[in-house]
C-alpha cells in the first residue's frame, strides 16, 4: 500500500488546523476572508488525498478477502485429498478410490485422476465397451478408462467360409 497519499493527507488536515487557528486570531472580516481561502483550498486537497487513501484500501481489502476465500478452498481440498487413494483398477489403470475406512455412509466410488490433479472432484461413470473392454468415463473431461476385457461368449467363428466370399 503506498502511504505517500496517508502523509500528504495527514499533511492537509494540519494545514487546516493551522488555517483555524489563524482565523480564531483574525479580527477583520478581510483578514477571515484571507485566511479561508487557502483553508478551503487544502480541505479540499485533504479530502481528494483521503479518498485515494480509501480506495486503495478498499481494493487491499478485497484482494485480501479473495485470498482468504482461495486459502479456505486450498484446506478444504487438502482435508478432502486425503480421503481418497491412488488404486489400480486393472494393470495400467489408474484411479483415485474413495478410502472404505473413511466413505462413511457414501458409496465406494472412483475419481479422475486428471481432473483430481486439478483439483476437480470428478466421479468415474460405468461407460460402454470399448476395445472389448468395459470402461469408466469422467464426465469432467470426456477421459476413457478401459476396465477388464470381456471374453467372448464361447463361440469361435469358422473363418474359411469367408474367405470363400472374397471376390477381388
């Protein structure tokens, strides 16, 4: 905060008790006269300096209130990280998984862990099969986590009465 405009301001407002004082000891309406106007002159400088002093502080203000509410966000993440461990659904896959020692009533759930790094609480949704494998999807960021393989149903296809269509 630049106090510079505090001092000038405090600087005015001695002006102005000076200026009083000097008319308290003016006998003459054209010595009053004299006297007032550089006094009004300074009140009026004073309270321009005073208004910039109040408008940095109220900008002050607010970025501090800005910053108390990101430190506030900051801990409550913090707290809420810790509930969650980085678990291997299948080899290669990794997720976040909610702590069974401390979901509570909560269902066991999985996060992204994209999302997780940037400080998103995302929960994996069962998507389709893909590449004959189930997957989570996040709904966050659109990532595909592939799951188990799905077997074939036990039937094989005979591929020699297709070769048969072939015609080029």
């Amino acid at each position: 905060m630049d106090f510079s405009s505090l001092v000038a301001a405090k600087e005015g407002v001695g002006a102005i008790c000076n200026g009083v004082k000097a008319l308290l000891d003016a006998k003459e309406f054209a010595a009053v006269h004299e006297k007032l106007l550089p006094l009004l002159g300074a009140a009026v400088d004073a309270n321009g300096k005073l208004l910039d002093v109040q408008t940095v502080a109220d900008a002050a203000h607010r970025r501090i209130r800005e910053l108390e509410a990101e430190v506030a966000a900051l801990k409550d993440w913090e707290e809420d990280k810790r509930r969650y461990r980085l678990h291997e659904v299948v080899p290669g896959t990794f997720v976040y998984r909610v702590d069974p020692a401390v979901h509570g009533a909560e269902p066991v759930h999985e996060l992204c862990p994209n999302c997780y790094q940037k400080r998103v609480k995302s929960i994996l949704q069962r998507g389709g099969v893909e590449q004959q494998h189930r997957t989570l999807r996040c709904p966050e960021c659109g990532s595909t986590f592939l799951l188990d393989r799905i077997e074939a149903a036990g039937y094989t296809i005979d591929p020699e009465p297709l070769r048969s269509l072939r015609t080029f």
